[in-house]
C-alpha cells in the first residue's frame, strides 16, 4: 500500500537541474534508501519531501493527502539532520519535547511522551544533559527521539551515520535499523554509502543526476543490476565490451535478448575464476594480487589497456598467483551475468 | 531560510517574492534612518559651505564659492592642515611602533596572560576620550605635572620639562587614546596566522629576527595598513586632544571646524573647513590603503 | 652572533611591549588614585586618603543633573541602536537580495565618519528645518554613529549560528516567529546584551558629537566634564573620571562574558 507517493518532482537551483522528474513510491512500514553520490539530488529529494525546498514541478503525497504546496512546520514528517540539528541552548529533555510544546501540550503529556521516547532510545539517564557534552552516537539518538516523540507518518534521515566513526556506524545501522522495525515506521534514508543501503534497507533507489535510475530490494539491484552505472555504484563490477551474435555473447555461454552487435557484460569480481590451461574467457596476465585473507583480489591483464578484477576464495595456506603469470580468466555462472545493450563502456 | 512559508494559493509568484525581499526588509528600517540622519545630513554640511548663512539660516538662492575661495588662499588654513597631517602620520606611526609588540606578545601568550592583556586594551577603549586626555593633563602638566614631580623628587631634572601645550604632549596624548584601534586588529591577526610559514622560513636558516622581518611582518601588512587608515582618520580629525593637550594657541585644521562652527559661529567657513578636512582625510587614506596593497601586492610577487 | 641579535630584538619587543601596556593601563591608573587625594590639587601619590571629592560630585546639583541626561540619553540610543541594529543584522547575515554588499557598507559606514561630521552635520540639517540643537538630536545623531557597533557584533553571533536549527524547528512545527522565539533569540541574546552594553557607553562617554548638538537646558554629561577640565584644578574631575572608569569595567565585564573581549576587534 502506497504511503509516501514522489510524483515527477523537479528542482533547478541557478543552472544546474538538482532534480529531473524524479518519481518514487514507498510503501507502508518500509525503508527506502536514497543511494548516488553528492550531487546526484538525493538529499534535495528528502529535503522537498519535508519541506525545506519548495519544487518547480511534481507532487509529493504522504498517506492520501498532497503536501506539495504545505509549509515545513506543517507537515508532520519526523526529519533527522546530517549533524543532528539539536538545540544547543536546551537539555536532551527539552529538545524531545520542543515539538510537543510547540502544540501546545499540557506538562504532564509532555513528561510522559518524552520519558518514553527517551527509553525507546535508551538515553533516559541523560535527560538533563546538554547537546555539547555528549558523544556523536548519543546525540543522533536525541535527534531521533526528538522525531519520534512526535508520532510522524514518515521518518527521514539525512545521512545519519556520516558524522559518526567508523566503528560505531555499523553497530548503530544495526541498532536503528531493529528500533525503526519495532516501531513500524515508513522510513526513507539518504546516503552514499552503499554498504549503509544494504544493511538498512527493505528497498534501495540508486539515484543519479537527479533521477532515479533503478529501485529495487538490495540484492536484487546486486544481482541484477539495470545500468552500468548502478552496477558499480553497488558492489564492484567488471564491464567488458563484447559482441552479440544470434543472441549469444560471441565466445561465451552467455545468453542475452539483444541485436546483433556491441554490449556491454557486466560481471562480479566473485563471480570469475583464475585457470591456468585454456578456458572459455578471456587470456591475459596476473597485474597485481592483493591478498585479503578468506580471498584475493587479482587484477589481470587482458590486453588493450583493459583490465578484470577477479575475487577469489582461497583455502587456509592456498598460495597467490603471482604476478606475471599468465591466466585465463573464465565466468563462474553465466546466469549471475548481466548484458546491457551498446558498448558504452564506463559511462552506463 | 529556504522554507518559503508565504505559500497562500492565490498569491502568485513573483508577487510572493517581492513581499518575502529575500530578507531585506527587516533592513529597511535602519537604512531609512540612516538616509534621513546621516546621508542627508552630511548633504546640508556640504551645502552649507557653498551658501551664504546669516543667524542660522540659509539666505536667498545663494550658490557661492567665496567661502570656498577664502579657505583655500587663507595660509592659515595651509599650515593647519599641514600641522594636522605631520601630527597624525607621526601619531599613526608612533601607534604602530608600539601595538606591533603587544599584538605579537599576545599572541604567544596563553591563559591568565591573555585576558590580563586585553583588559589592559580594551579598558581605555570602553573609557572616555575626555577622561583620558585628562589623565594626560594632569600626567604631563607644567611644574605641578605628575611627570615632572617624579621627576624633579628622583632628582632626574631640575627644571620641569615644559611637555604639556606642545606639539610632543598632542603626539602623546593622541597615541595613547588610540593604540587599542590599532592593536585590536593586529591582535587578531596576528593570534591567528599560520606559523608554519615561520617555522619553514626557520627550517630554511633564517634566525628568528630575519624570519620576523621576512615572514611575519608581510604575512600582517594588510592589517598594519587597515590599522594605519583607521589611526590616521581618528587622529587627523581629532579635535578634543589637540584642544586640552596643545593649549590656547594651538590648533589643528580638526579644532578650526569645532571654533568656527560653535565658538564664531561662523557656520559657512566651519562648513567649508569641514568639507576640506573630510575630502583631504578621504584622501590621504586611499592613499595609505592603497600603498598597503601594492606593498602587499609586491610582497606576493616576492614571495 | 645572529643569537645575539634574536635576543636583543626580543628584549626591545618585549619592551616595547611593556610599555605600551604601561601607557594604556597607568592614565587610568594615576587617575583613579589621584581621586583620593583630601587636599585641593592634583598631587600623585596623594597625600592621604579621602573621599571628599566624590562627595563633592554628588553633591554637584548641575554634574548630577547632567549625569542622568546622560544616562537618558545613553539608553535612548541603546534602545534605538537595537531596534534598527537587530534587525538589519539579520538581513545582512540571511538576506539574499542583490546589492547586499552596498547596503551592509552603508549600515557600517558610521563608523568611517569622525564623531565631529556626524555632530555638525545633524546641527546643521536640523537648522535646515529650523530645529535647534537640543538632546532629541543628540540621541538621533549618537543612534547613528553606534548602529555599526550593534549591527558589527550582533552579525558576528548570527553568523555562527546553525541554520540548520531553524529547519529543525520548523520541521518540529514552529512557524517562523516560534522559531524566532524559541530558538534564534536565546541564542543571540548574549549578543544582544553585549551591543545593548557596549553602545550605552559609547553614547554616554561621547563628547565629539554630543559638543556639537548639546542643549543649553540640559548639558550631557561629557559636555559638562569638557568644560570643567579646561579651569578646574581640584581632584573633582578626577573623582568623576575615576566614576565613569569603573561604570566601562562594569561594561568591560558584561562584554567579556557574553561575546568575549576579542570580539570588539573583529
């Protein structure tokens, strides 16, 4: 059931087309991320949804009503700010329950919601603490609690782990990820950290210059990926040039419905082995190997400057191929491989 | 703020956008005020040196350059404005002399020193002119002069040194009132510069006199000349100390504009000085400003 | 030998920093300890310790007369400063209009001119208009000459202000004067009370403009202390200078616990 429906939104700041027609549907109780590079509009996209950008064209409609034309301060979306927004001159209480204060509600209410979203986030005990004084982690937390507090439709998050370090960020993706679930909150992220995407989301938008260029579960946009563009954006990925021929890649056992001419294969670093007799694939030579452990990344030589990143297993105590060796490099499931129309190369 | 809250239906754009200004409105006000006591104001002293006043009030269609005229073939006016301009070069630079240091002090102090240090600064900043210039009365007055009775007790002189009503008790008394508008720049500055380049120049050989020379003192000329205008300006056209500290004969082309305009009350030549004494001190800071930047200028290519 | 130099050049800095230091500090000094003095002139160090002169001041029916025109004044133009000043901050710090450049010099431009052209020129305009000089145009000029003061400090707050806070409230349902309420004001209020501080005591301590627009019915207080320090030989004057010294300390103080002293240089 559709909850929050983007319908053909644009934007232009000065010359430069921020958004372009850009259409997106997310249902009720799901998360969606916004994933693409800065630049490629996708804050601008959760910013117009609450409010802070006005569109040039386009609708946005939350549960059934049109909110397009409605200001910010009315429009009862939950959003948390890249550096969490909280205000410096009031306590973790007192910014939960600025929102409620602003409708107005009696002390009591107020006391009550507030005690409670603080345990949803389990900041009770810092509740008279001021934002300067405590950690990124905690106050992203208050920020949290802060939208919450107010029972929104909709939860938005700008980026919300990029000011946290390394370390603590997958521990807090995990940690918002069970609370937004036990909430049962329709939630849209925004980040460009696509390893964030995949362990956030129910549903993963990639977006690019403004436009939306393929929405689906995060495997699936792994897996099958609509663009070169998307393909490397998720996961790594090798794009050779190749030549359709009567429906198949010429040389290989791979199947594709395209005219007779350029394509473009997309295949997965895992999903190509290293052997050292002839092969079905592609010869070259061992550039580099960087030995990782439970794998290793081979970079291979193939000839007119193009190179195949190869990931392999490797047993405990497997030797690396060394560099120089001459390899053949063969595709592990051809149907795990992607053929895209045109040789376009890198560009997608 | 980007929320454009004025988003009622019917209004159309454009329309929305002239009433929101994009934020100038609430700068109205103080612009509107401004235009009518200053910029109009500051258009009648000028007028009013071309015109003929009797009692206070503009008489007939007058347009007259007399007024001008007499002002610029009086000598008298030549040789004040001449005084003016030696007092507050020698003042400006004076003050330089003297807050170059305490800026580059402060800068490598820390803690309890710094506050103490600007206290010192800003105290007399905060204290009236006239207050300070009397200290300066009492400090450099005649036998009864503070000055001079440490001095005569220490035994350091006989006779007590005739400083106040000179030319040396007006320099004093102006440096002094105005050093802290030349050391709070500096201060700022030069607290917070970029002492790699000192410690470049240092790793290149330069002992810490040259590196002072060759470093820090292009890196702040910008500052030492924006300090130098502002100096300049004050004291060029400072009429309180000059009064108090050079005594009854004494007078600077600043004091000229207060005597004619309030003791003769002769408004149109008070006019007139005035005018002059604003488009020399225009003047002569274009000039200094523009000699910081192409010192400034010169010191990139340099470098 | 370029070590001996470094420390020479060292000892003269740090000289000459000591004395500029002495300079600024001692007038004041020498000042307010002269104030004691029981006898009839000025004498440093004094000869003893007595507060006559102070009594003296108070007891000055024409100095304490002048002493309240002067804080009228002095609040008059704080009060003026801030109602023109705030809010022509904002729209220097968050406008986006064009000519914004033009207007933010004008609002400073105060600054550039001398106290005595501000003082002449209202004398003069307002005979124009057949006004007199009196202290309503004192108040109006000193408004002018201390707007940038107000405008100066109460930008530099602003400016370091998150903007993300406004949304953040607005995102909260604060309209736009809720969020100026709650959010931007108890931010800057600091400021505020600095600027209000800062140019109550420029306004009181002004003679430049204040000798040119004063009234004959009611001296300021600076007018008043011009004309006594040119014949007056008793501490008197150095009781009031010693009285206005410590009302800039007070001064001195609320500004370095809200913005911080460095700020008046910037």
């Amino acid at each position: 059931m559709a909850h929050i429906v983007i319908e053909a939104v644009s934007k232009r700041f000065g010359a430069n087309q921020v958004l372009d027609q850009c259409s997106v549907v997310v249902e009720k109780g799901t998360v969606l991320t916004l994933l693409g590079p800065s630049g490629c509009g996708k804050t601008t996209l959760l910013r117009t949804i609450a409010g802070f950008v006005e569109p040039d064209a386009g609708r946005v409609v939350v549960g059934g009503r049109d909110i397009t034309a409605m200001p910010p301060n009315r429009r009862q979306v939950g959003y948390v700010f890249q550096n969490y927004a909280l205000f410096p001159h009031l306590t973790v209480a007192d910014n939960v329950a600025y929102g409620l204060r602003v409708q107005r509600r009696n002390r009591a209410e107020i006391a009550v919601r507030v005690a409670k979203a603080l345990d949803l986030v389990a900041l009770g005990p810092l509740a008279q603490r001021y934002p300067a004084r405590l950690s990124g982690g905690q106050q992203q937390r208050v920020a949290i609690a802060r939208a919450l507090v107010l029972e929104p439709e909709v939860l938005l998050l700008d980026e919300p782990f990029n000011a946290l370090d390394a370390q603590l960020r997958l521990a807090m993706q995990i940690e918002l990820r069970k609370l937004i679930a036990r909430v049962g909150i329709t939630s849209i992220f925004v980040t460009h950290d696509q390893q964030e995407a995949m362990t956030l989301s129910d549903s993963v938008a990639v977006m690019r210059a403004g436009r939306i260029e393929q929405r689906a579960p995060p495997l699936e946009i792994y897996d099958r990926p609509d663009t070169a563009y998307v393909a490397e954006f998720i996961g790594r990925a090798n794009l050779v040039p190749v030549r359709m021929r009567g429906g198949k890649v010429e040389g290989m056992a791979i199947a594709a419905p395209l005219p007779d001419g350029m394509a473009t294969l997309i295949v997965r670093p895992e999903n190509l082995r290293l052997l050292t007799g002839p092969c079905d694939g592609w010869t070259g030579r061992v550039g580099f190997a960087t030995a990782l452990g439970p794998t290793t990344e081979y970079e291979i030589d193939i000839g007119g400057g193009a190179t195949l990143r190869v990931l392999a297993a490797r047993r405990a105590g497997e030797a690396v191929i060394q560099a120089g060796q001459a390899v053949c490099v063969a595709v592990v499931d051809a149907a795990a491989c992607r053929v895209l129309a045109g040789n376009r190369g890198d560009d997608g | 703020m980007t929320a454009d809250a004025l988003r009622r239906p019917g209004l159309p754009r454009l329309l929305r956008r002239i009433l929101h200004g994009r934020g100038f409105w609430p700068a109205a006000p103080a612009l509107a005020y401004l235009i009518v006591f200053m910029v109009l104001p500051i258009g009648t002293l000028l007028l009013f040196g071309f015109v003929t006043i009797e009692r206070g009030r503009i008489v007939g269609d007058s347009f007259t350059l007399a007024h001008l005229d007499k002002a610029l073939h009086d000598t008298l006016v030549w040789r004040l404005l001449w005084r003016s301009l030696w007092v507050a070069t020698a003042s400006s630079l004076l003050t330089l002399l003297l807050a170059y240091p305490v800026a580059y002090v402060f800068a490598e102090l820390r803690g309890i020193w710094r506050m103490l240090v600007l206290i010192a600064v800003v105290s007399p900043l905060l204290t009236s002119a006239l207050v300070r210039a009397y200290a300066w009365l009492v400090i450099l007055g005649g036998r009864r002069g503070i000055l001079n009775q440490a001095l005569v007790s220490i035994g350091l002189i006989e006779e007590p040194l005739r400083i106040l009503n000179t030319d040396w008790a007006v320099l004093i008394g102006m440096t002094q009132i105005h050093l802290p508008f030349m050391i709070l720049p500096l201060l700022a500055v030069l607290d917070e510069r970029d002492r790699r380049l000192e410690e470049a120049s240092a790793n290149l050989g330069a002992s810490h006199t040259e590196t002072f020379f060759r470093v820090t003192i292009p890196m702040s000329v910008p500052a030492i000349f924006a300090g130098l205008a502002l100096v300049f300006a004050v004291s060029y056209t400072n009429f309180i100390v000059p009064q108090l500290l050079g005594g009854g004969n004494y007078s600077t082309l600043a004091v000229q504009v207060y005597e004619q305009t309030i003791v003769v009350l002769d408004w149109s030549r008070g006019a007139v000085l005035a005018t002059i004494l604003l488009s020399t001190c225009f003047a002569f800071v274009l000039a200094i400003v523009a000699f910081g930047s192409w010192l400034a200028r010169w010191n990139e290519v340099a470098r | 030998m370029s070590v001996w130099i470094d420390r020479i050049g060292y000892a003269l800095l740090v000289a000459l920093c000591a004395f500029a230091l002495l300079l600024l500090v001692a007038p004041s000094v020498i000042v307010i300890v002269i104030s004691f003095e029981p006898r009839a002139f000025i004498s440093f160090p004094p000869s003893g310790f007595s507060l006559r002169w102070y009594r003296s001041v108070f007891e000055n029916r024409q100095l304490m007369d002048s002493v309240w025109v002067s804080l009228g004044i002095a609040s008059g133009v704080a009060v003026i400063g801030l109602l023109l000043g705030v809010p022509a901050a904002f729209a220097s710090v968050r406008g986006r209009f064009p000519g914004k450049a033009g207007v933010n010099a004008l609002l400073l431009s105060p600054q550039m001119m001398p106290g005595m052209v501000i003082g002449i020129a209202s004398l003069f305009f307002g005979a124009y208009f057949a006004f007199r000089a009196s202290n309503a145009m004192l108040m109006l000029s000193l408004s002018v000459f201390c707007l940038p003061f107000v405008v100066r400090i109460v930008m530099a707050r602003l400016a370091g202000l998150d903007p993300l806070l406004d949304e953040a409230s607005a995102n909260l349902g604060a309209g736009k004067f809720e969020t100026f309420v709650r959010v931007t004001l108890p931010q800057i209020a600091p400021a505020l009370l600095a600027a209000a501080a800062f140019t109550f005591i420029e306004a009181f301590d002004n003679v430049t403009v204040a000798l040119f627009t004063w009234d004959v019915r009611g001296r300021p207080l600076p007018v008043e202390l011009y004309y006594l320090v040119q014949y007056d030989n008793t501490p008197a004057i150095a009781a009031i200078s010693a009285l206005e010294i410590g009302l800039s300390f007070l001064v001195m103080i609320i500004v370095a616990r809200t913005v911080g002293l460095a700020r008046l240089g910037r």
